[in-house]
C-alpha cells in the first residue's frame, strides 16, 4: 500500500536529508587514492551521528556497515572494509540516515584521481537520468511509469544499460517502502504520482550488459560481466507544487 505523506512528515524528512547531504559534503574530498572504504564508512557514520540522525543502513536485514561502498564492476551493497582505492577507480557510496522516525536516501558515484572517460561518463549519464526522470513527471496525470521510461531512455541513448534486478522505492517511516521505481519501462504506466508521495529514485547504469550478481558475502552486487556501473540516488517528495528533491536540491 501506499502511505502519502502529511506536511508534518515531510519537514521531518527534510531534516534526514540535510543530514545526508552534510554527510556527502564530507565524503566526496575524502574519496581519494589510498583510503580505505572503511575510513569512508567511519566518516558517514561520524557525520550522520553528530547530526543526531542514525543510520539506516547499519544492521538492515544484517547489513554490518553505515555506507555501502561499490567500487569499479561493483553495481551496490559494497561492504566497508580494509580495501584502499586507488587512482582511476570509481566508487558508488549509497548512504541513509533515519531522523525522529523518517528517512532518506541517497548515493553519488566519484572517480578516484583522473577517472577514464568510460568511468566519467558512467557517473554523467546516471545523474542525466535521474533529471531526466524527475523532469517527466514535473505536470499533472504523471504515474510511476514516466520516470521509468524516462531513466531508460537517457541510459540507452548513451550506450550504457540499466540494472533490472534493483529498483527506486517508497520511502517514509520505512527505508523502503511502495511503490517500486524501476530504472525501465513504459510511460503512462504504474501508480498515479500524488502530492504526498515520497521516493527514491535510483539509476544504477553499467557500461555492458545488465546482468548481475550477488558475492559469497551475500551483499555485494557485481556485473557478471566484469564492466564497471555508476549509482545517482536521491529522495523526492511530491507537492502540489511539483516534485521537491530533498537530498539533492532542484
């Protein structure tokens, strides 16, 4: 089912998000050669800790970490660890925060150093598509279905593919909740989009095919074909007025 939000709930909401958007502020200059994920985890849970928020993700169905860090073909759920990044690599950090029972979510993808073209473009055209799929659905009579499409055609016109197996969500008193987003489909399609409605919508773009696949830690996603992926999330919430995008600003 699901649940709109009241305007109560969405400045609640908003104050997870600026909790999110201060942690970003500090994790992006530390994405540098020779940290490791793990110095990146302490510093997202440092941030979101001293915000008075907590994070959402740290024992989520078993989750052991507060940032999912995904480096190169990794496509998401990444496990902090004593790994150190180096110069070209590309790094998806997927980070949320729960404040006074609400919450929001986000993720960026950064080069480490001097990216290649192929890893900057990856991380351009995931964030392309996020716009593009909050653009489409800036009227009246939108459904769910807009930004679906929207998302899969800028990933598709630029070469790339979209992950099928991991979509955008509902979010609100839960991390995740209905109605799904995926990154594909058909416009006019899927739940109408009313004001009220809050969500993640969440790109995640591969260079090759979309395939993927889970590790042996039961969390890391991988393309199975071995080609790197980029990760744009933010969390929107729907207003008379039109889409408000809390974690990222319009």
């Amino acid at each position: 089912m699901i649940r709109l939000k009241s305007k109560r709930e969405i400045i609640i909401m908003q104050k997870a998000a600026a909790i999110l958007r201060q942690a970003f502020e500090r994790l992006q200059p530390a994405v540098r050669e020779g940290v490791t994920t793990l110095e990146l985890d302490r510093i997202a849970e440092e941030a979101i800790r001293r915000s008075g928020g907590i994070p959402a993700f740290k024992g989520y169905r078993g989750f052991p970490a507060t940032l999912c860090v995904s480096v190169n073909e990794e496509v998401v759920h990444g496990i902090p660890s004593r790994r150190r990044l180096q110069t070209g690599d590309l790094a998806s950090l997927d980070l949320g925060a729960k404040f006074e029972g609400y919450y929001a979510d986000a993720a960026r993808s950064y080069p480490v150093g001097k990216g290649s073209a192929e890893a900057m473009k990856l991380i351009r055209v995931a964030e392309e598509a996020f716009r593009a799929g909050l653009q489409a659905v800036r009227g009246p009579a939108r459904r769910i279905g807009d930004i679906s499409h929207a998302v899969q055609a800028v990933v598709e016109k630029n070469g790339f593919s979209v992950v099928r197996d991991y979509v955008g969500h509902g979010i609100g008193q839960a991390i995740h909740e209905e109605p799904q987003i995926p990154n594909y489909g058909k416009a006019g399609q899927g739940p109408r989009i009313e004001p009220g409605l809050a969500v993640a919508i969440e790109p995640m773009v591969t260079a090759g095919d979309p395939a993927v696949q889970t590790l042996e830690d039961g969390w890391t996603v991988v393309t199975r074909d071995g080609r790197w992926a980029s990760h744009y999330e933010d969390t929107v919430v729907f207003t008379e007025d039109g889409p408000v995008n809390l974690t990222g600003g319009n």
